[in-house]
C-alpha cells in the first residue's frame, strides 16, 4: 500500500485548505447558523474541487474532506460527491454519465443518499402497471422515528450487510424504471439536494430520483450537526435504476449498494478525521496558552496523556480511511477496510471530540465556542456511521462469510503490483476484475 498522494491529489487538497480557511471561519459560521453555506459551495464548484474527484479518486476526496473537517464547512461535499458523482461514475451508464455528472461537477445539481437500506423502509414496484402486491399509498411502508428492531427478534426480510443484497422474495422489475413507496426518517442534506440515490430496502438495488418529482415530499429535521437534513417521503415516486440488479454481480462486492456503502463509509471517515484534526489543534492552542497553577495547561501530565490519546485516535481513524480509499481506487474490495475505518471514525471520534471539549474546560460547554461545533460535527459523524457494535457485528458477518481463495488470490494481485494491482484502464470498469 502507498498512501502518498498524487501531485493532483495534493493540488486539490492544498486548494481546499486554503477555500476552506479563508470561506470557513468561526464568524462566518456563526453568522451562518444551521444554514447551508451556499457562497462557500459556489466558490467550491468554481474552483473545480467537485468535478475533480473523478481524476482524484476517493483518496483524494478523502484529502479534501479532511480540510472540509477540520473547519467543520457546512456544504454538502461528501454526500454529493459520494452518492452522484462517484456513484453515477462508477455505476451509471453511458447517458447517465452524459446528463447528470456535468451538473453534479458544476454544483448546480446536489446529490444525497438514503443509506443504509432498511428492511420496511422504501420499496421499487414495476413503472405501469402496478402490480396487485404492491403497497397502496396509505399502506405504504412506514418506519416510526426512533424505533428500534427488538433484541433478538426475526424478520422476513434480511438486513444489509457490507456483503450486499440478501436474497428475498420480492418483486423483479426488468425495465430501468420504478416507483419507489415508503420513507427515511433522516436523510443528510436533503433540503439541499436535487437527486436523492436510494436503495430498496429487500433487494438493495440503488435507484435515483429527483427531488421535484411528484410523490416526493420532504420535511426538514434537525439533526446534531447542522447537515440540512430531512424525512423522505415516497408515494409512487418515479426513479430510475442505476447499475445492474442484485443478480447481476459477479461477486456480491461487486453490486453497486455495497461499493457505495463502502465508498460512503470511508469518504464520512475521513471527515471525521478532519473534524477531530480540527478539535485536537483547537485543545493545543488552548492548553498552550491557559495557566493554572501559574504554568501552562499543556505542561500538566494529566493533560497530555489526554491529548497523545486523543492524537493517536485520529491517526487511526485517518490511516484507516486512506487504507479503504486507496483500497477502492486500485479496484480492490473495499468492504472489510470501509467498516474498519467506520468502527474507528464513530468509536474513536467520539473520544476525541469529547477530549477537545474536555481540555477546553467549562469554556468548552460554551454552545458558541467554535470547538462545541466539532463535539456536535463528532457526535453526528459517529451516529450516521452506526454505533460500533453494530459496525462490528457486520464486520465480524463479513470476515466469516468470505471466500479464503478470493483474499488470498488479491493479496497475491496487490503484492505483484503494489502501486495499482487491478485497476482497468477504463475507471467505469474497474469493479469487473479479473477472476484470479
């Protein structure tokens, strides 16, 4: 593995620093509130850091993200570069591609997701006619705010897992397009978006609709973080497919809903990283200058085992994401290290926001001080990315269920060429590698 960057990845995040620095100040922040920065997105898209990922490569959409962290920007960068541009990208076809990425690129059009999938959550029925089992609209699929499957209880319909789509009864649709019935409780940056990439909840096959489209509601949310986020309503809404379905893939890691899972994954990690970065140069600065005792705050040993702590955890959160990102970019599987940098972005940012905050003292608590701002990022970050036992429950699904011969024929392709074992020529193909 080789995770120095490239002179283009290095271009583009040395340009996102400096936007980010000088756009994304504390004041301006403030004067923001929990409203998008759209100035702050503009002048993203006009320095091209958008339409860029696609020669970057999610590393250096990482790279990025880190900078967008450490000053906790409210744009939707991440999500409309992680679930358009480089989903469409990778997944898309030719006219797709054609109509939808130029816009993405430019910033006029905004892509989220409503990921993960979720049993009972949205569903795809046939465009015309609409089939007898389909859900009529007041029967239509609905998962109450902040419900929980109980410990223990069993479902008709299997969970997603990082593996991609369970096979289940449900209705195949050959053609290209559907309507999509049912609801997300929460979706990022959904009052922003134009496009909204969303997966069915049984089959897993990703779908795309715009946001004006009728049958489409949506209903702002607060969430921790200020994310412009919103519930998602879908009451026979029209989508298009993007990628095969579940059935199509030669290897379930291959299926679109797992590399965008993944991709999402590693892309919001590194995010963490930068908003720990963030949260740990705001507690140096601070123990730096704060006396008690008549010396510095950084000179008392308590504190700085706090912070070498606090250092190593976002060293370890960055190394992993990098690891995913690189992983993904050479065309290799991607899953097992997404889920390993997702365990330690919500794991380990959580410690670290919570020492930023700690360090800080009671000035900390203070709800306008700009480090409650990474606490709130921190926190957000950690639940989007789902708890770690749960990361690590799919984790340990996935590292039971693998194929040993499939590891060890790819550690085998990465040793014979470490800088870019597998990956095409051509970047829309590079998950379609070569059976070992």
């Amino acid at each position: 593995m080789d995770f120095t960057p490239t002179p283009e990845q290095t271009a583009a995040r040395e340009l996102a620093a400096e936007i980010f620095g000088d756009l994304s100040t504390p004041e301006r922040l403030a004067d923001r509130g929990a409203d998008t920065d759209t100035a702050l997105w503009k002048e993203l898209c006009t320095a091209g850091l958008p339409g860029a990922v696609a020669e970057t490569g999610l590393l250096g959409l990482v790279l990025m993200l880190e900078e967008q962290g450490r000053t906790t920007a409210q744009v939707p960068f991440a999500a409309s570069c992680v679930y358009g541009l480089l989903a469409i990208g990778a997944h898309g076809d030719a006219d797709q591609r054609a109509r939808l990425l130029p816009a993405l690129g430019d910033g006029t059009a905004v892509a989220t997701g409503a990921f993960p999938a979720r049993p009972g959550g949205v569903r795809a029925w046939p465009d015309a006619p609409r089939r007898q089992d389909a859900p009529r609209r007041q029967d239509a699929p609905r998962r109450p705010e902040g419900s929980h499957r109980p410990e223990g209880a069993r479902t008709a319909e299997a969970p997603p897992t990082a593996n991609g789509p369970r096979t289940t009864d449900g209705p195949r649709n050959t053609d290209r397009r559907a309507r999509l019935t049912g609801c997300v409780p929460v979706v990022p940056w959904l009052r922003e978006a134009t496009h909204v990439l969303v997966p069915d909840g049984v089959t897993q096959t990703l779908w795309l609709l715009r946001t004006d489209a009728p049958g489409v509601r949506r209903e702002p949310v607060e969430t921790t973080a200020p994310w412009s986020a919103g519930r998602l309503t879908l009451d026979d809404a029209p989508a298009e497919q993007l990628g095969p379905d579940a059935s199509a893939a030669r290897r379930p890691a291959t299926h679109p809903y797992a590399d965008v899972l993944a991709t999402a994954r590693t892309a919001f990690a590194g995010l963490q990283a930068g908003v720990c970065a963030g949260a740990l140069a705001r507690a140096v600065s601070h123990t730096l200058t704060r006396e008690q005792f008549g010396r510095p705050l950084s000179t008392h040993q308590g504190v700085q085992l706090r912070a070498a702590d606090a250092h190593m955890d976002t060293e370890a959160i960055r190394l992993t994401a990098y690891e995913a990102a690189w992983r993904r970019d050479a065309g290799l599987d991607a899953g097992e290290q997404a889920l390993t940098a997702a365990w330690w972005a919500a794991e380990a940012g959580t410690r670290v926001v919570h020492t930023g905050q700690h360090l800080h003292g009671g000035v900390g608590a203070d709800l306008g001080h700009p480090v409650h701002r990474h606490f709130l990022w921190g926190r957000q970050l950690a639940a989007y990315l789902g708890s770690g036992a749960e990361v690590l429950e799919e984790l340990g699904q996935l590292l039971t269920t693998r194929d040993p011969r499939a590891a060890q024929a790819q550690a085998a392709q990465a040793a014979r060429n470490p800088t870019d074992p597998t990956a095409p020529s051509d970047p829309h193909t590079r998950h379609e590698e070569a059976a070992s």
